[in-house]
C-alpha cells in the first residue's frame, strides 16, 4: 500500500460520515449505544460506529449481512477480552468489501477475529497477546488484510477456506505461526516476518508470496514454497530509537523502503514515514526485545 493510498484513504474515513449515519461509542458505554454490539444491532449497511480512545471490554461481537465500517475516533481505541487468553473478540459473516475495519487494536483474546464467507477490508488493526489473531474460513471469504502489527500471538492469520485472500504490508513479530494456511488461497505481499518461530507453514490450500522480509525466524517457510522476490535482511527496526513513534517503525537505511530494495515497494505496516535516521542503525537483539516486552 503506497503512502499516497494511505493519504487518500485517510480522506475517504473522514468523509465516510456523509454515506450513513456515525454511532459514537465511549468505552464507559455512554454514546450512540452502550455497546459496540448494540450498535451494530441499531446501524445498517453504510453506517460507521466510530470508537472513541479507551479499552472496550467487549467479547462474541457478531457482524452478520450487513455492510456496517468501524473506525477510530479521537483516540486510538482497544477492544480487550476480560480475562486475558479467552472468548472471541468478532466474528464477521456475509459482508461484502463495502464493510471496512480500520483503525482498531485486539488485546489478549482466544481469537480475536473470525471472518466466514466475508470480504471485509482489515485495515491497521493491531493484535497483541492473542491466540488466533485473524481466521479465514468459508467458500466466499476473500478479505484484505493490511498494514497490521501482530505482536506476541500464537498464530497471525490462518486462512482455512476462501479464495483471493491478500496479506499486504503487514509486519509480525514473535508469533508462533506468522501465517497457517490450513485451506484456501492467499497472496502474501511486501510482509515483514520478525524473530517468530515460523514464517508461514502450509498444510494445504495455496499461497503466493512476493516481496517479503524473512528475519531471525526459527523456520521461514514449512510446506510452502519462497516467493522468488522474499529477501533476508535485517529490517532496522527503530526499537532504540526514542524518538520513533513505535518499536516497529523503520530506520531510513532499512531495506524494506522501496528505494533500498529490489522489488522497489515498500515493505512492512509502517512506511508512512521513517521511525529513526542513520544515527540508529543497531541491530534489533532477540534478548533486547524479550526485555522490552516484559
């Protein structure tokens, strides 16, 4: 996903308002309704339910034939399992491409999303501590999925029916099985896999992989074949950097910019803008980020 697709994109949320009616959630349950839930029990297709910042301790949300968006609303906000390792955050079924998700983090869920016969567009949803982060299944299913952080998860996204699945521009760190292709197809683009324990295992189905970053993982491929464009180098992440907005923001020198690669696409969820510059050019030490992740 380019820079100037993100820019664009970001115009297309700000006026998405004009398309169906917004429901303005607060986590303390004051709003348009008390529940994201409820809201998607009031909204129909084209409406948004915008969340405002804060953590919804909301769990078995369901979305079901209807083209309803979420989006972020002043405030970065989390949907969060109460008890950490359990429940499933939502489960989305009979959607078409015209239902957007953008925006919004998963905390510490059994499974934190579940898409069934669905074609919703995930974008810059972040996971950290789950189990399951994203699973694929039913005939129809054909989501895309990008510019997402999967941290410390048990399994990235496992695609297990569907054809026409895209993982693009997303960036997984220490997760146990980045991608399990148990069924389907999938198109795995411009990814960065990072100090996990496999990058992508295929049991069955199929996936195409291209320009990819693969990177202290303890395997890179199970049962799948290389793309022929992946490449193997360090991403100089800006973990030390104080000045980056985030751990997995990119150095300037990295070779996931499409100017120091030779696929010439950027690569990873972060290349909106450089995290760091050439003054930090350490490399990322798997005990540094245990640490920093204690």
């Amino acid at each position: 996903m380019s820079r100037l697709y993100v820019i664009g994109l970001l115009v297309v949320i700000a006026a998405a308002p004009a398309f169906g009616t917004n429901w303005f959630l607060n986590p303390d349950g004051s709003g348009d309704a008390p529940t994201i839930a409820a809201a998607i029990d009031s909204a129909e297709s084209g409406d948004w339910i915008m969340l405002n910042g804060g953590i919804y301790y909301e769990e078995d949300i369901l979305l079901d034939g209807k083209d309803v968006s979420f989006s972020y609303n002043l405030g970065i906000p989390y949907i969060q399992a109460a008890v950490p390792g359990t429940g499933t955050g939502i489960t989305i079924r009979n959607v078409s491409n015209s239902s957007t998700f953008f925006g919004i983090n998963f905390n510490f869920f059994d499974q934190a999303m579940i898409v069934e016969d669905g074609a919703p567009n995930i974008w810059f949803v972040n996971f950290n501590g789950c189990g399951s982060c994203i699973n694929v299944s039913g005939g129809s299913s054909a989501p895309e999925m990008a510019n997402m952080l999967v941290d410390s998860c048990t399994v990235g996204f496992e695609i297990a029916g569907g054809s026409g699945t895209e993982i693009i521009n997303c960036t997984l760190v220490k997760t146990g099985k980045c991608i399990l292709m148990s069924g389907g197809s999938a198109s795995v683009l411009r990814n960065i896999f990072f100090l996990s324990d496999t990058g992508i295992e295929c049991i069955s189905g199929s996936a195409t992989l291209d320009c990819n970053d693969f990177w202290r993982n303890d395997v890179n491929y199970a049962g799948c074949s290389a793309g022929v464009t992946d490449i193997y180098e360090d991403p100089m992440f800006c973990i030390f950097s104080i000045s980056s907005p985030g751990l997995y923001y990119l150095n300037e020198l990295s070779p996931c910019w499409a100017e120091n690669n030779a696929c010439n696409v950027d690569i990873g969820a972060y290349t909106t803008i450089a995290g760091c510059d050439t003054t930090d050019v350490e490399d990322s030490s798997w005990g540094f980020i245990k640490n920093i992740h204690r």
